[in-house]
C-alpha cells in the first residue's frame, strides 16, 4: 500500500514521465532513398517501441529506473542485469541515432568540432573510409560510434547487441556524438547483407550540426 502511495505521489509530480517514448524526428519516408519509408516505420513502430516496453517494464523490478537517467543507468548497468542492459540500450541508441539524422544531411559546420575533426582524421573522407571499415569489420549485431574519449579525442568505436560506450561495461568508453545502427532490422529490407551499400548511403543524411552540438556538450563535461 505504502509503495502504491509513492507511485503514485511520484505520478502526479510527473516524475514518471522522465522516461518517454518520443515521435521520431521526421516522417517515415524523410530519409528516402537512403533509407527506405518501411524499414523506418517497422525500425521505429516495432523495434525501437518494443525496446522502450520491454524497458519500462523493468521498473517493477527496479523502481529506481524510473527517477535516474538513461546516462546514469548505463553508468551503473552492472546492477540492473541483461534486461535492463538490453533493452535500455535498445530505447536509448535509437532516439539517439534518430537525431544523428536528418533529410539531406547537413555539413560538418566550421568551429572548434571540424578542427578537431579535421586534425583526428585528416579529411571528411578519410573518415567515412575508417568509419565504414570498422562497422564492417563488426561480427554480427550492434552499433558503430564516433565518441569523445576521456581524454578528448575523437574516436570510432564498435559495441555489440544494444550495448554504448556510456556503459561502464563496454571495452570501449566515451560520450556519443555520431551512431549507426548495424542491426541487419536496419538496412536489410533494402539492402539485404549489402552493410556496405547501407553505410555509404547513411553518409548522405548525417546530421552533421547535430553532431557538432553533442561535441560540444560533451566537451564541457
Ligand atoms: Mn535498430
């Protein structure tokens, strides 16, 4: 009784609401032809919505998801077992690589984040080649990430399944500032096992201000 009080005091402050599912960006056929209208609306309707379920539906076990961050979940993902894992992840990296994204792309804006850009990998297509090299080179199921590291450096890293470089889990650490998603869901409608051909066409709907913003969020911290 005591609990179902709590929850619901917690509820009429709208402290519940921390955790939302939120309309994606743009409409399904935004990204076309780079990414197709159907594998959007099923990635979004269907994966991504059945990560976020799955996820609040951790909070019986674990009430305390529901007042921290996705940030500090990760932090302490060790705590909370492979489902939180999982499907936290899951919620998380989608919403994230949904805003990575926008109709016709935008350039990498001139600053402080294309000077480092420029410095770490020398030009924007010396990227896209060890972007894509190393999203390739990842077995299976997972993500490719431009992070900032703890020592301020860009860096592209691979994690597997659902798992990002916020976990205190994951081989490789940092804060993101660029996803993909290498989940065959994402790309195999149109692209069937064509990973390559799927990488080379997101290039074209990078959203690179988006990008230059996180760096310089995640600079500060
Ligand atoms: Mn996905």
């Amino acid at each position: 009784m005591k609990k179902d009080f709590f929850l619901f005091i917690v509820a009429v402050l709208g402290l519940s609401a921390q955790h939302e599912f939120k309309p994606l960006p743009y409409a399904y056929d935004a990204l076309e032809p780079y990414i197709d209208a159907q594998t959007m609306q099923i990635h979004y309707e269907k994966h991504h919505k059945n990560y976020y379920n799955n996820f609040i539906s951790c909070y019986e076990k674990f009430p305390e998801l529901k007042q921290m961050s996705m940030i500090e979940i990760f932090k302490n993902i060790e705590k909370f077992g492979p489902k939180v894992r999982n499907n936290g992840g899951g919620y998380w990296n989608h919403e994230f690589f949904w805003d990575c994204m926008i109709p016709g792309g935008k350039a990498i804006p001139i600053g402080e984040f294309s000077a480092l850009f420029l410095k770490t990998f020398g030009t924007l297509e010396d990227f896209k080649k060890e972007f894509k090299e190393k999203a390739l080179n990842l077995f299976g199921s997972g993500w490719v990430w431009l992070i900032l590291d703890k020592n301020k450096q860009l860096k592209i890293v691979t994690t597997p399944n659902q798992d990002n470089p916020y976990m205190n889990i994951s081989s490789e650490q940092g804060i993101p500032l660029l996803a993909l998603d290498l989940w065959e869901h994402a790309y195999y409608l149109k692209y069937q096992n064509r990973r390559g051909d799927y990488i080379d066409n997101f290039f074209n709907v990078i959203n690179w201000e988006k990008v230059a913003e996180n760096y310089k969020s995640a600079s500060r911290k």
